[in-house]
C-alpha cells in the first residue's frame, strides 16, 4: 500500500490507522496486555504505529486458524489503543505491550503490502446515568469478588485489577477478558455498546461459572470420597485375611475362590450371570468362610455355575424311529401317535421344534407321561418331570427370593439344572391340580413359562438372572380339560387320551406288563 495507512481516504469522524489482525483474541477497551507478533504485516504495521503517534487498530478474525487474512475474514468492530512498547525476541517474533482505548468499528480494511491497514470509525459510548445502572454496577463489583475468591481463587496479578471505578462503562470492559467464554461470546460483548446490557451479560456469565465451579468441586469431593472408601476396603479386606489366615481359614479360602473365579472365566454364561457371578464373588471374598451369610452367598453361586447355559443336544428328526419308539412304548392310542408323528414331521422340515404346546388330556393311567418320555428318547432330548398337583404358590415356578432363610429356584430352574440340558422335553404333569392361593396365582407363572414371547427372558426370582426357556419343548399333561386354567388351554393343543378296552388292556398285561415283572422278579 504505497503512502502507508494515513494516506488513505477517510470520511467524517473516521481515521486511518494501522491494523493488527489477533487470532483468538478480542481485546476489550481499558485493557493492557503483551501479544506475541509473528506474521511479517502485522510487525510491519505495528512499525508504521510506532512511527506516527503509535495508535493502531486491534480487530479478532473470524476464524483463528487463517495464515493469511482477507477483509472478509475479519469481525466488524475492534479497539482502537496505543502501542506502549517492543521488543525484539531472537527467533524473528516480537513482544508488543498494547494498550486499548475505545471501540472502533472497521468501515475499510486493506490486507496487503506494506502493511496491514484499516478505516476505522471510533464508537462513542451510550450515555446512561439511569439508577439501577449504578445498582447494577454495585451488585457486579461485589459478585467479581466472590467470584475471584471462588472461582480464579485470586490468581497473582489479577487481584490487583481495580474496579473500584464508578463508570459502569469501564468496569464491563474490566471484567469481561477474566470470563471463560469463546471468540464468538467475548466478540458479541465487545460489539454490544449499552452498558447494561453488557454488565448485565458479565454478571449472568460469574454467576454461571461460580455454579459450574461448585458442581465440579462437589465432583471432585465424591471422587476423593470414592478413592477414600476403596483404600479403606483394602486395608479391611487385607486384616479379615490375617485374621482368616490365624483362624486357619486362609488357605482353603483362598483355594475356593479361585476355582469359582476359574469355573467363572471358564464357563460359557451369559452376559449377565457372569457379571452377578463375579459381583457375589466379591462379597464372598470379604466374608468370614463359616458364616451363615457366606453359605447363602456360596449356594447361590453354586446354583448361578450348575446351570446347563449353553449345553445343548442335537435334535433327532427320524420319523420311523420315533414310530417304532412309541409303537414299542405304547400299544394303541394310533390317532395319538399320529398327532404326535405329525407334529416331528413339521418340525422336521423348519428345522427346530416351535409350535403349539401339547397336552395331553385323559383319566389316570392311561399313559401321558411315559408318552411324553417316548417322544423325548424320539427326539434324543433329556426328559424333565414337573409335578404341578396340589401347587399353590407361584413361588414354586418363579422360585423364593434370596431374602428369604432356605430359598431356592423355582420347579422350573430346577429340573434344567437336574437335567444339565437347556433343551429337555419338559413335562408339566397335571396342570389341572394347580390352584389359587394368598401366595399369589401359579397359573399367571406358568403362563410366562410357556409363552414363546417371553420364556427367552425369563427370570427366576432366586436367580436374579435371565434364563433363557426358548430352546426347552414344553409338554403338559391333565385328566379334566374344564379344570385347565383358561388362559393356559389357549396356548395349548388338546390330544385326548381315552380309556383302554378290555382287550387291549389284555393285550398291554400280556404283552407288557407280564414280561416286565418276570424281569424283575426273577
């Protein structure tokens, strides 16, 4: 720019000065403070300032990561200040001490050689001498020192900021540079010229980080607490060791814990079982080994480990072995043996035993349960008997909780555990026997058994876990189909069982039961 900045054409009330673009910085007037100068125009410009009366223009860019500037890049209003003083630094940079006086807004600015160089309009301040202007000052000047105590905790040399001044004017400006706040908020409160409204601005922006500053000290106090409660868990745990360690416990302790923790890494549980596994664990650890809170802890970790989680048999689809099986098993009943045929085949051809739940209706003796155990030896899944005669607490499905002295699971856990099998043939046996009581309904339990759009979650009360029941055929059996809850008789199909004949009960003594009891006899 030949002639330099102050051979510019400017307007009425406007100057020409020379401009320092400053990257994530907004200065605030009444503010002193030393920037570090690198690029080559900026020292050039504070060089023509220094030749002139010293004024220069300081305005923030838009984006601080800009090497090179243009007009467009630069915010609209900065501050007019003075230059105090420079000094050289040996890598080519230079310190410069400036002081800022006034806002100014920037009417032109010129981005190139020999300097950078603007036309800039001084903005006078608003007027006010309204009261609570003054009341508003008061009030600022009394929270900027609550918030140097809590917040800066009066950080050297800022304790030393006057602000002692009655011109609301200046103490926005003050105060505004110490706040936590980005370019963009810091721009806005320099380009705001009522004063109210920028004290107003300062005084919400204190309160802010003085809230922020007590959550995070509450935050630091909980997380000091926490560390504290650990080392003192450790240091209880390592003299219920020593002591355990006189008692002669130690050893054995020690040896338990660690094929739990080995049966734990090395068993395929679910996701949730083996973090509550772990989870008990722990607190075994830090129980005496012969209390009574210790043996409930242990048989519940025993129960959590002897779960069959992801053992499984093969399903055998052979029709004519399961024919031959039930026709050896079972003589008669063909309109039975055929159902039951039928349902193999469909489930032959979709690959996995889904459906309808069967039960098996008919008076005593007649065989329901020995044809259910048929169709599990068919199937080549293990057999599991559920007695329900007589049930009247919903607890003997869902299990008692762990609160409770001599809880255990549910029927239901129970019997997958006896098996080792999470995909036995399962039989409820007499369905119809189960009754309501104050213990709560265990027909409503049963239903959340058998229903296939919940039984993969299903959670025993003493487990604590989910379970998942999907995988498990569900056969039921009754001897009257109008004592069935309805609600279960929905979800089921009824195969009735009728009585046997003369000759074929004849046929079943001759053939059957005679050869059986030679056998046994002798």
């Amino acid at each position: 720019m030949p002639g330099g900045a102050q051979e510019k054409t400017t307007g009425p009330n406007q100057i020409a000065l020379p401009m320092l673009p400053m990257r994530d910085i907004v200065v605030f007037p009444q503010m002193t403070a030393p920037f570090f100068i690198g690029r080559s125009l900026s020292i050039a410009s504070l060089e023509k300032a220094l030749e002139g009366d010293r004024q220069i223009f300081v305005v923030a860019q838009e984006d601080p990561l800009i090497e090179e500037p243009e007009a467009k890049d630069l915010f609209r209003v900065g501050t007019i200040g003075k230059v105090l003083q420079i000094m050289r630094l040996h890598n080519g940079t230079i310190k410069a001490l400036f002081e800022a006086k006034t806002r100014g807004r920037l009417i032109e600015a010129h981005m190139d050689e020999p300097h950078f160089a603007a036309i800039v309009e001084p903005i006078p301040e608003e007027a006010s001498d309204a009261p609570e202007l003054h009341a508003l000052s008061k009030n600022t000047r009394a929270e900027f020192k609550r918030y140097l105590k809590d917040v800066k905790r009066r950080t050297e040399g800022i304790e030393k900021l006057s602000i002692d001044s009655e011109d609301p004017h200046i103490l926005a400006d003050r105060i505004a540079p110490l706040l936590n706040m980005d370019l963009q908020k810091k721009q806005a409160l320099l380009e705001n010229n009522d004063p109210k409204k920028r004290l107003e601005i300062v005084y919400g922006r204190m309160l802010e980080e003085k809230e922020f500053k007590k959550v995070e000290r509450k935050l630091k106090e909980r997380v000091q607490g926490q560390i504290g409660r650990t080392q003192k868990e450790y240091y209880l745990n390592e003299q219920v060791k020593a002591i355990q360690k006189e008692l002669g416990q130690g050893e054995d302790g020690k040896a338990e814990m660690e094929e739990y923790a080995k049966k734990i890494a090395d068993m395929e549980l679910s996701l949730e079982a083996r973090e509550m596994a772990e989870k008990e664990l722990q607190k075994l650890k830090m129980m005496p080994s012969m209390s009574s809170e210790a043996n409930v802890v242990r048989n519940y970790i025993d129960w959590l480990l002897g779960m069959p989680w992801a053992e499984i048999t093969e399903d055998n689809f052979d029709l004519e072995k399961a024919e031959k099986v039930l026709d050896a098993r079972h003589y008669g009943l063909e309109k039975v043996k055929e159902r039951i045929i039928e349902y193999l085949a469909v489930a032959q051809q979709v690959g996995k035993m889904k459906g309808p739940i069967i039960c098996l209706v008919g008076p005593p003796g007649v065989g329901k349960t020995s044809l259910a155990r048929s169709v599990a030896e068919a199937l080549g899944r293990k057999f599991a008997h559920v007695s329900l005669g007589g049930v009247r607490d919903e607890a003997e499905i869902r299990g008692h909780r762990r609160t409770y002295i001599g809880a255990m699971p549910g029927k239901v856990i129970q019997s997958l555990r006896k098996v080792k099998h999470k995909n036995p043939l399962l039989l409820f046996d007499e369905i119809d026997k189960m009754s309501y009581g104050v213990m709560g309904d265990p027909a409503a339990a049963l239903l959340e058994v058998l229903d296939p759009e919940q039984n993969h979650t299903f959670m025993d009360h003493y487990l604590e876990v989910e379970f998942d029941l999907s995988d498990v055929l569900f056969f039921c059996t009754a001897n009257v189909q109008q004592d069935i809850p309805p609600a279960l008789k929905d979800r089921m199909e009824i195969i009735r069982l009728s009585g046997y004949t003369e000759l074929e009960k004849e046929h079943i003594a001759r053939e059957h039961l005679l050869p059986k009891q030679i056998a046994e006899n002798g």
